[in-house]
C-alpha cells in the first residue's frame, strides 16, 4: 500500500474500507492539488462540486467581516476533510472563505462518489456515509465548543476555555494548537496585544507554559484528579 492509500486507511473517513478498495477504486477518483501558502480553495457562495481531503499543510476556514477583519472558524489538519459540512446541504453554497495557511497538498474527489450510486460499491459507500454523519456530528460539536468559549466575558476566560479543551481532547497537559498568535486571537475574538499581555500574566501567576503554539497547563492533571 503506498503512503496516500495509508493515509486514507487511516483516516476517519474512509477507515473502514479495504486496502483493495482504496488503492483500486477510490484512488483512482481522486485529484491531487498544491497550494501554495495564502492561497484560497473556496471563496463564500462558490457552490462545491468535490471535497478534499488534507495530505499535508494547514487550511483554515474563516469568515471576512464587513470592515475586513479575518475571524477563524475551524483548523484542518492532515487526516481532515475540508468541506465535510457543505457536502450533504441542499445548496451546497459555501459561507466561508478556506484558506491554505501553509504549502497544502489536498486530495479532491467529486461530491458525486458519495452521493450518487454507481462510483464505489453500495456497500463501501454506505460505510463512508455512515462515517461521513459521524464527521459531520463532532463538526458541530466543535462550533459549540467555540460557542462556548465566545460567550465567556473575559479575556482570560475564553483562554483558558479553550485551552482546557485542547488538552482534554488529547489528554494530556501539553499540547500544540494549530494557531499562532495572531491566529488565536483571531479565533478567540479578542485583540492580539490583549491576547500576548494575558499569556505573559498567566505564565507569570503559574498558570500555563507556552512557547510558541505549544502550551502547558500547569494545574491541569491536578483538577483531573479532583
């Protein structure tokens, strides 16, 4: 199996299909494209025809307010699949800007593999879908958790808010975010000299360690075992 069919294996989608299948008949569906950094895959009310799965870099799904400002909404990592959301709605018109934050290799197959009977076997396609609603329903549990963590008041509320989710949802105190400064503030909502001044109070009270967009949360195995 050659590494691309491994990542597909390996990924949340596609995991319960066979190394055969993959190779043989999704592969060959499949359209790999390179983006450079900056580089936008969809812009808002640009219908999606394919869907993509993330090989390597970064791409960031963000909202341009009317005086400009960039909001991030969601980070896809490799493994992920972009436009997960858009895929089965009516329109399948995007409200949101996707953009490649590092050099990105994205493998894209048409809308249709899944939807219409015909491309895979029924059976490995109905695996998919199934797997497709269950992408779809941590989706939007990770926009209630950015919910959550919007409707804190304070600055250092919305931090530690979602800090602490990262590291409960990789069980561990240390973790690295796929934001940088900037980035963060962006998705916390919040002004980024506001932001890095907090960070620097925070450290200095013991709180967290960061370096970067790796972070330490000093107390947090302690409140784990209260």
């Amino acid at each position: 199996m050659n590494e691309l069919a491994r990542l597909l294996q390996n990924s949340s989608l596609f995991g319960d299909l066979s190394p055969e299948c993959i190779e043989n008949t999704l592969l060959p569906l499949g359209n790999i494209q390179e983006f450079t950094k900056g580089s936008f895959l969809i812009m808002p009310q640009e219908r999606l025809d394919s869907f993509g799965f993330v090989v390597t870099g970064l791409i960031h799904t963000i909202h341009i307010t009317i005086d400009g400002e960039q909001r991030i909404m969601d980070a896809l990592e490799p493994g992920e699949i972009y436009g997960a959301d858009l895929m089965c709605t009516r329109s399948r018109v995007s409200p949101y800007h996707a953009v490649a934050v590092q050099p990105s290799r994205v493998l894209f197959f048409p809308v249709s593999v899944l939807l219409v009977p015909g491309h895979l076997p029924d059976d490995d396609r109905q695996k998919i879908l199934l797997r497709l609603l269950t992408i779809i329903a941590h989706e939007n549990m990770r926009k209630d958790y950015r919910l959550a963590i919007l409707s804190q008041k304070g600055l250092r509320e919305r931090i530690m808010t979602y800090l602490t989710m990262q590291a409960g949802k990789r069980g561990t105190a240390a973790f690295t975010i796929p934001f940088d400064r900037e980035e963060l503030a962006s998705f916390l909502c919040v002004n980024r000299s506001a932001l890095s001044h907090e960070l620097t109070v925070m450290k200095r009270e013991g709180i967290i360690q960061c370096r970067k967009s790796t972070f330490t949360l000093l107390h947090w195995e302690e409140e784990q075992s209260c």
